[in-house]
C-alpha cells in the first residue's frame, strides 16, 4: 500500500521509463538526493519507483525497518501458538535464574 502522493510526478508506462533510463541517470548524477524519482507502471498508475542512489543509501536503514516490521506483522499473524519466554526456557531445560 503506498501513503505517496504520486500524482505529484508523472507516471511514466515501463516501456518509456526504460528509453528514459539514460536521462534519469544522468539527472541522478546532477542533481543527487534532489532529483525527482521515476514513477512508472501500467495504465499510469505508479507501479514501482527509480530513485537516485544516493537517495537509496539515506533511505536503506528505513527500508529494511518497514521491511522487518512486515514479516513481523505476517509472522504475528499466522495463526500458530505462542510461548512466552518462561515457557520456552521450560521445554529447552533453561532456567532463567541461572543468568542472574
């Protein structure tokens, strides 16, 4: 689910972000964190995005933070049973007064 307002930047079909691939590289050199990103997808509606990759650098700790917190909501969700740590330590022989 995307929270950006793409109608902000042209979304280009993927065929013409791909002839476009050049000039947006060249862009990306120039202008660094500032340039506009690449917003490409069928029907021009924004599918997938070209960043610069010093952008891509700034946001990669985001990134892999909303990517972690989505495989821990699906995992939170499964459906399976949860121990809690007491429990856990239980069945593996550990005893968590021993850490003290």
């Amino acid at each position: 689910m995307s929270t950006m307002n793409s109608n902000r930047f042209e979304v280009l079909p993927t065929s013409q972000a791909r002839t476009e691939l050049s000039a947006a590289a060249s862009r990306f050199r120039a202008e660094g964190l500032l340039s506009r990103p690449v917003l490409f997808g069928s029907h021009r509606k924004a599918e997938g995005a070209i960043i610069s990759l010093e952008l891509f650098e700034q946001l990669l700790p985001e990134i892999e933070s909303i990517q972690l917190s989505e495989i821990l909501r699906q995992r939170m969700n499964d459906g399976l049973p949860r121990l809690s740590f007491e429990e856990l330590a239980a069945q593996v022989g550990f005893d968590p007064a021993d850490i003290a």
